[in-house]
C-alpha cells in the first residue's frame, strides 16, 4: 500500500505527554536552525511542564505550529500528513511506522533502550541516539536520503489476527465463551 499524501518537507515532533526532560525543545531548536523543513508540527501532551517556553520559541515563526491535548483521531490525522518526524522509541514510534513517515529517533529513558536497539537494527530511523543538539542536526542531515523500511508495518494485522482467533476457535482444547465480571 502506498503512503498517504504527504507534505513535502513537513515534521512532526511529539516526545509523549509529559516530556520531563524538554527533547520537544531540543529537537525544535535544532529543526528550525537546520533549514531542511517547510512545515514543523509540534504536539505536547498534558504533563508537559514547558508549555510557556516552547510557545516563546514558536511565536512569530510562520512555519511552526504547535498542537496540545490532541485525541487520538487528531493525532492520527496530522500524522498521517507529515512526511518526516522526530520521535522516541516508545509507543508513538509505532505509531509514526503505521503513518509512513521517515523518522529520527533515539532513546533518553532506560524503558526505550530495547525498542531502540530493535528498531536501530531493523534500520526503523535514523538515529539520533538520545536526541542532543549534534545528533539531532547530524540526523537531520541525512534524513531526506533514508529509505523508508516499509515492509515493517503492512496494515493486514486484522486478518493475521482474525487466523488465529479462527484457529483457536476451531482447536478442541479450547472453550470459548462470552466473558462475564467472575
């Protein structure tokens, strides 16, 4: 399946919904000095301590738009528009190889480091590795060459799921029933 319409040169960043460590400010600072990008995203969750900061930093700069508490549906939507992202290798990394979109990522969380080291492997990302200045503007340099790895999500997860629910239903061992609160 081809990827969605994208927005050429367009970046999304998202570091969750608290981001206690400011990679958000990190990571935007070295997109916009980069001058790679025509459109940056910026998505900030309900924890997010440095609200203040951040919106400082985008005031005035046409090309950046920042997005706070979106729902999933939203989420979804502007990524599946962008072309590039900046992301941890938590959830949203997932998420972001669902969206098509040819990401930088890395780990500053010990919880990322194993998800990190897999999808490096796989060659998921370009690697920023725990998302300082240098490495940030290091992958942002090659990022437009990367090959997206599209073979790693391919949208038939419901029929290899429906299989195996199909199999175990059919297995004599098993005993489906409705489930109930006991």
């Amino acid at each position: 399946q081809e990827p969605p319409f994208k927005k050429k040169d367009s970046l999304f960043i998202c570091f969750g919904g608290s981001d206690p460590l400011n990679k958000t400010k990190d990571a935007l600072e070295a997109s916009v000095e980069s001058g790679v990008f025509k459109e940056i995203n910026v998505v900030i969750g309900p924890g997010f301590q440095e609200t203040k900061q951040i919106e400082n930093s985008v005031e005035g700069n046409q090309m950046v738009r920042l997005h706070s508490n979106l729902n999933a549906g939203k989420m979804a939507e502007l990524m599946t528009e962008m072309e590039f992202a900046i992301l941890p290798c938590s959830g949203i990394l997932l998420e972001g190889l669902a969206a098509k979109m040819k990401i930088i990522g890395g780990f500053y969380v010990e919880n990322q480091k194993y998800v990190y080291q897999h999808h490096l492997e796989m060659g998921s990302f370009v690697d920023a590795k725990n998302f300082k200045r240098d490495d940030l503007l290091e992958a942002i340099r090659v990022l437009p060459e990367y090959s997206l790895n599209s073979g790693l999500i391919d949208g038939k997860s419901m029929q290899r799921i429906g299989r195996i629910v199909k199999s175990v239903s059919n297995e004599k061992l098993y005993n489906l029933r409705q489930a109930t609160i006991e």
